[in-house]
C-alpha cells in the first residue's frame, strides 16, 4: 500500500516529535518498592527453646529511577478524553506525564509506590495509554496526587 509520506518526511515528522518532547521533558523519580536483603542466616538458636531471638538480620534498600517525562497538569478530568476510563469522579489533583519506552518499563516492572516531581508525590492510575504516531511511540500515564 502506498504512503502519503516519503520515509524520509515520516524521519523529519517523528524527529520533530521527539524535538519537543525533549524540549519540554522534565525529570520524574519513580520509586519502587525497596529490596529486602537479607545480611546473614543464624542457624544456630531454635526458636522456643529459650534461646532469645535473632536480631534484625536484614535491611530495606531503596529502589528508584530518575527518567524524563513531559507533564500536564489536569485541572478538571472532563478537559482530558482520556481520563474517561477512570470509574471515579475524581476531578481535582490528576497528572499526565508522557514518557519513553524505558520510563515505562520501569514503572511497570514490580511494584511502584510513588512518583515524585514540583515536590510533590503521586501515585499511578491505572496502565498506560500508548500514543503512536508513525512509528513514534510514546507512553502517557496518568497520576493522582497523594498527601
């Protein structure tokens, strides 16, 4: 089937596309649920036995990622045709950022806890709505905001 569109206009389009994302991206941490790593196994006390028991023999490392984001603030749920999909009548405090293939990875890899910008922390409704536009592929996931 032929193309409106040379491949190499479809290269200038996507570029420019990626030109203002870049442009306007700023930075978003995406924290994960933390890792607990176990430091050491005592086998000797048995438990019951009056033996006390083991101190803490783990930790909680902190997980999180720093990616680029383009984010509009959502003043009302009923201005995005998106935020349709949400069953609530959530209208105020609603976030959409658009990110890239690997900020999208990463936030749906494992369990996220928050995402934090303008000092402010926020959590992840729902998955993500993929926009392409050819060949151009960008991740938009909407957030609430949490006290």
């Amino acid at each position: 089937m032929a193309s409106l569109l040379s491949p190499t206009e479809i290269s200038g389009i996507t570029g420019i596309f990626n030109d203002i994302f870049d442009t306007f991206k700023r930075d978003v941490v995406v924290y994960k649920e933390p890792k607990k790593v176990i430091s050491q196994i005592n086998t000797d006390s048995i438990f019951g036995y009056g033996e006390a028991a083991d101190a803490v023999n783990y930790s909680y490392v902190p997980q999180s990622g720093t990616y680029s984001a383009k984010i509009k603030y959502i003043e009302r749920a009923s201005d995005d045709p998106y935020v349709m999909q949400f069953q609530s009548d959530i209208e105020t405090s609603l976030v959409r950022i658009k990110v890239k293939d690997d900020a999208r990875k990463y936030i749906n890899t494992g369990k996220t806890e928050k995402v934090e910008f303008d000092g402010k922390s926020f959590s992840v409704r729902g998955n993500e709505v993929i926009k392409n536009f050819l060949g151009s592929e960008f991740y938009v996931f909407y957030l609430e905001e949490v006290s």
